[in-house]
C-alpha cells in the first residue's frame, strides 16, 4: 500500500517535471520572441512620446538635408523612397520615407531608430548630436508624398 502510494506522487512529480518544463519553454518563447528580430520595427512606448527639441523651420530642415545628403542617401535614397545607390546590396530594404505608412510614426519614434540602427542601418548615437537626429527628422518630415 505505502509503495502504491509513493508510486502515485512519482507520477505526480513526473506530471509536475512535464508540465513545468512545457510550461517554462512556452514562458521563455514568449520573453525572447520581441528580442528576436521581428519584421515590423517597434519603438518602445517611452521612446514613441519624445518630443522633438528642435522645431522645424527652414533653418532646421536645411540643416536635416545636408545631414541627410551625407549620412542617409546612400541607403534611403534622394527622395526617401529606399532607392539610394546603396540600396541594392542591402539584404532588407530601407522603409519608404515617402509613405503615410512611414511617417505617421511619432519624432519620438524615428527618434529612437536613428539612435539605435538595426542592421544594416547602423546607430547614429556616436555620428550625430542629438540635436542633428532631430533636425535629419525635421527634413524626413518634408519627404512625405500626400494624396
Ligand atoms: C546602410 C544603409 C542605411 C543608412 C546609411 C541609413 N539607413 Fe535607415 N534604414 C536602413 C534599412 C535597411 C532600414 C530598415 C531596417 C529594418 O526594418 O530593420 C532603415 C530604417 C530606417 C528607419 C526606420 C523606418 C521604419 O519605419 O521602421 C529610419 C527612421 C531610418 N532608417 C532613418 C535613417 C536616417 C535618418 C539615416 C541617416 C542619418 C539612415 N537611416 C541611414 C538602411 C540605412
């Protein structure tokens, strides 16, 4: 009787060992899956709701432009639109800048991709001040196509 017993809580403690270990994998999934890299390209919430320091005038796009022209292009092309000469050799294509799609992303939010690149862009934190990422978005603003 006491072995049948015993018999039945090993079973128990095996259920608890498979349970708990599907349980951990489903867990652990879950935690690493926005790690991974992800098709879509989320800024975190406190990143989307930076403002932009640097409002945008004619002074701030003209200087978002020669930002652009030096550091961008290659990649984004001379319209944004993703077709830059370098554009061809990247394995994953630039966004469209010109899109609706693309720019009704908060400052914030392009704030915090310029800041940390995702390869193949590289993170502009060291290259640009932050007051030139947000000027270079001042100019990306003025590349959108409305219909
Ligand atoms: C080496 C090529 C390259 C250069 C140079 C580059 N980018 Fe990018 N950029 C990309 C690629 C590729 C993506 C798409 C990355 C992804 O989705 O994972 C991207 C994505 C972005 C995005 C996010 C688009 C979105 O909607 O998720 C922003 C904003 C951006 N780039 C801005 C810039 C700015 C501003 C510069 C210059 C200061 C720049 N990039 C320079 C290749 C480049």
């Amino acid at each position: 009787m006491k072995k049948t017993i015993k018999q039945i809580s090993k079973m128990k403690l095996s259920h608890f060992i498979v349970i708990g270990t599907i349980a951990g994998a489903i867990i652990l999934l879950f935690a690493f899956t926005p790690m991974q890299q992800s098709k879509e390209w989320t800024a975190p919430a406190t990143a989307n709701m930076m403002k932009n320091s640097v409002a945008s005038n004619v002074q701030s796009i003209a200087a978002g432009k020669v930002i652009y022209t030096k550091n961008c292009y290659d990649c984004h092309g001379k319209k944004g639109k993703g077709d830059g000469p370098k554009s061809g050799d990247l394995d994953k294509s630039p966004k469209d800048f010109t899109k609706e799609q693309f720019q009704k992303q908060t400052d914030g939010s392009l704030f915090w991709k310029i800041t940390e690149g995702r390869k193949p862009m590289a993170s502009f934190k060291k290259d640009l001040s932050e007051e030139q990422r947000w000027q270079v978005i001042n100019y990306v603003r003025t590349l959108e196509i409305k219909k």
